[in-house]
C-alpha cells in the first residue's frame, strides 16, 4: 500500500474549495451560482463591487444584463433553448414578419431569442443573486437617475458586491505603492 498524500494546506481546505462547499449548501443551483460569483468577480473594482455598469467594447451595458448575456451560451444545447428558436421561428412566420431572405430571417429569430433569454435570465440571475444574498456571500444596492436606493426602479441598476468567502474570486490586489518619505530631521539614512 502507498502512504497517504501529505498535503500542505491546512485541514479546512483552499478558500475555493470552502466556497464551493458552502454554494452547494445554501444554493439550490450551485454551479449557476458559481459562474455568476465568478463572472462579478471577473468585473469587479478592487474593493469587490461590479457595476451598476460594464464597459463592452466602445459602450456600456447594465451589470445584469451583461452577466446574462455571458451566461447565455451556457443553455445553447439545451433542448428547451432550441424548442425556444423553432417556436419564435414559428411565430415570426406566422405574423408574417419573416422576409423569406434567410439570413436576414435567421437575424431576426436569433435578436427576438436573444430578448427572450434575457428576459428569462434575469430571474434566474436575481433568484440566484438573493440566495447568495442570504448566505452572506454577496451584497447587492441599486444605483441610478435619483438616489442610492435598496429597492429596484426609477432608472436604478443593480451593483453587486463579494462579500465572505466569495471575496476568494478577486485574488490578490497588487501593494499600492507608497511614494517614498522625504527625509526628516533625525533621520540618520533617507530610504
């Protein structure tokens, strides 16, 4: 028989591995909750808050619609999705918005799928947002037009922040640098 591997970390496990242990406790869908924990964490300033907006190529986008739209191409497989295609497709032809032209045909089911994920997605995004909410792993406030508010509408966005063991996903920031200290009278060497 080989001797037990001898391991470096501490009993209690990586801080990845004590998150993943505690998403799969208090999240009905953990892997989900993963991927969102992780996407925040992929645009989050420093001090662990996302949003209330996300910068994609020359525009911007609210953070809950880019993290849906990243998360997107996870269901692209799904059966549910394609049976969503074929019967947007289907509606499309039969309100006869459909040209006839296929690829611009093809655009327009794809743009009219893509609204409807979304839309869908965001649920699924603030379901899983809440959950994480009470397991202590992240914060969320909503920003916008009036004032800083806890409760959605009147033009406010979401703004995410890691919170707990989720903090784990930042990684580490790099040391400020400090400008050197002139020397003062007393000092025997300037630095």
């Amino acid at each position: 028989m080989f001797p037990a591997p001898v391991s470096s970390r501490p009993a209690g496990g990586s801080d990845i591995s004590l998150l993943l242990d505690q998403l799969s406790h208090c999240s009905s869908r953990p892997r989900y909750a993963f991927m969102l924990l992780t996407l925040i964490a992929d645009v989050a300033r420093p001090d662990g808050s996302a949003g209330p907006w996300v910068r994609m190529g020359e525009g911007i986008v609210p953070l809950r619609d880019w993290l849906c739209d990243a998360l997107t191409p996870m269901g692209h497989r799904d059966p549910r999705r394609m049976a969503l295609v074929e019967r947007v497709r289907e509606e499309l032809r039969k309100t006869g918005r459909l040209s006839g032209n296929a690829s611009p045909d093809e655009e327009m089911v794809q743009d009219e799928v893509r609204t409807r994920v979304r839309a869908s997605g965001k649920t699924n995004l603030s379901r899983a947002a809440s959950e994480l909410v009470k397991a202590g792993l992240l914060t969320r406030h909503y920003q916008g037009y009036r004032v800083d508010h806890l409760n959605r509408g009147a033009q406010r966005q979401a703004v995410y922040i890691l919170a707990g063991r989720a903090r784990a996903l930042i990684g580490p920031q790099p040391a400020s640098q400090r400008p050197a200290a002139r020397a003062g009278q007393g000092d025997l060497f300037a630095t």
